[in-house]
C-alpha cells in the first residue's frame, strides 16, 4: 500500500508538471507574440496620431 501512495504522488505531481511546462510553452509560442505584435500596432497607431497632429499646427 505505501508503494501505491508514493506513486500516485510521484505520477500526480509529475502529471501537474507536464502540464505546467505545456501552458508555459503555449503562452511563449502564441500568446506572447500575439501580444507583442498588438504592441507594435499601438506604437505605430500612436505615432501616427502624434505625427496628424503636428503636421496641422500652424
């Protein structure tokens, strides 16, 4: 019975590992450059108003 204890611990907290390290790497490989490019598009929509602006002052 202790060697059935030990390994339903052993393999709970390897299953919760694999899962972890399999939400890291999805979060790196989309979310992450998703969020990125969005940032770039609020940089450039950012100076794009500034530059509207500035192209109007008298």
């Amino acid at each position: 019975m202790k060697q059935f204890t030990k390994g339903v611990f052993i393999g709970a907290a390897s299953t919760i590992a694999a899962l972890a390290s399999g939400a890291m790497a999805f979060h790196k490989k989309v979310i992450k450059p998703v969020e990125e490019q969005e940032e770039k598009f609020d940089e450039n929509r950012r100076a794009a108003i500034r530059k509207g602006r500035s192209a109007h002052q008298i």
